[in-house]
C-alpha cells in the first residue's frame, strides 16, 4: 500500500506567512507541520510515500526531508503540482506512482492525535472501493460534511451552510486505483478546482464507499485559527507526556 501527502497550494490564507514559505513548512510546536501527515502513514506502516507539492518553495521539502531518514524511509518520493487545481488533481498527479496499488492519502495540513492503523488494516481487508475517517465537529460548515444514513454515507456536501451532519470528512482517505479513473472524469467545480469530495461521492454512488470515527482530536492548520489550534493541541500532549 502506497501513502500520499499532499502539500501543495499556496498558502493564501496564511499570509504573509506564507509569502516566503510553503504553509506546510511552518511550525506545529517543535516540528515543521508536514512531518506530521508523514509520521502519521509511517505508524500506520506505510513505507511508501509520495509528497506533492507546488508553489515557489517546492525545493524547500526537499532540503528538509531528503531521503526520509529520519523517519525510517529508505526515500521519499516527490512531484510538482502546478498552480491551484485542486485536491483532486493534485493526487491525480500520483497515478504513476500507485502503479495499480491501493492508496492512503492524508493532507499535508492534518493534524490527528491518534493512530490510523486499525482503520488502514480495515481498508486492507475491504474488496474494494473508498474509505474517509469521519470527526463531529463544531464548525462543519467549514469542512466537506457526511450525511449519514445508519451505516452508511448518503453523500457529503462540500462546505455547507446548512449542514446535514456535524460529522466533517477529515484530511485522510484511502482509495483503491479506480481513483484515477474517477479523477479522469471530473470537471473543475465553481472554484475552477476538481474538488475531492466529487470523487468520494462517485464511490458512494458506487456503493463502494466505507467510514470510520477518527478517534481522539483532529485539526487541519490551514488558517491563522486552526494554526494556532494545532499548535496548542500538539503542544500540550508533549507537556503532558513529558517532553519539552
């Protein structure tokens, strides 16, 4: 199974902290907040990790993380995603890499207290299809929200301003290769964008499309808000546990 963080945009919500680097590469207390998606895969056993990224400070990643050592990685492998097409097109851009093996994706900007493996094993032993981790949130109009019906996703709706649920689609989704084919087919959304939830609704459509509760808390860090959240979610854990 292959992991994917995607790290690319341009950070416009954050500047100008983000007029001379990638939002990605800003601190989460006493780590830059990429290497945070990325320890998140490796715990759940993924070895295999591609990085998409863009914008002006690509080369950046590549300075920081190298061959990925210090995570145990044998490499890190990395592409450039051009301009702002989106979520979706940004990992249409790792068709090349999945070579026909599943996927776990993750956000570049997600932030989670917990461990995913339980949840990954469970999509190892799905036959096919899609999985999302799910969070009740507060502010869901902020967020891709799921409407749910028992066991199932009915559909998600991409930042409501009625929500059908407080349970947001977090940052994690894990796909089987057909994503690329889903991918193909999409057209860009009022944002010019391929929006990701369009490809999680053509698997509910599908039937194909599973979930789990994301235990413990999650936050993305994509605003000043949510950057100053994350910071303080991680930081007080490593006082908590300890460490400085």
């Amino acid at each position: 199974m292959r992991g994917v963080v995607l790290a690319g945009g341009l950070g416009t919500r954050q500047l100008p902290l983000t007029k001379i680097t990638n939002k990605h590469l800003l601190p989460i207390w006493d780590k830059p907040m990429v290497y945070y998606p990325i320890g998140t895969l490796v715990r759940a056993g993924i070895q295999d990790i591609l990085l998409v990224t863009g914008g002006n400070n690509a080369g950046d990643f590549l300075r920081l993380l190298g061959n990925g050592k210090e995570f145990g990685l044998s490499h890190i492998d990395y592409v450039y995603q051009e301009g702002q097409g989106g979520i979706a097109e940004a990992l249409g851009l790792a068709r090349y890499y999945a070579e026909g093996q599943r996927m776990v994706v993750i956000l570049g900007d997600n932030i989670i207290e917990d461990d995913i493996t339980p949840f990954v094993q469970a999509f190892r032993r799905q036959e096919r299809g899609a999985r999302i981790l799910l969070k009740e949130v507060d502010d869901p109009e902020r967020f891709g929200v799921a409407e749910l019906a028992g066991d199932r996703v009915v559909s998600i709706e991409e930042k409501p301003s009625a929500p059908k649920s407080r349970y947001a689609v977090t940052g994690i989704y894990m796909y089987d290769a057909r994503v690329f084919e889903i991918i193909s087919k999409l057209r860009p959304s009022g944002r010019g964008e391929l929006e990701i939830t369009d490809v999680n609704n053509a698997y509910i459509a599908a039937g194909e499309m599973q979930f789990d509760y994301l235990p413990g808390w999650w936050t993305d860090a994509g605003t000043f808000e949510s950057l100053y959240r994350a910071n303080r979610l991680v930081a007080e854990k490593a006082l908590a546990a300890g460490r400085p």
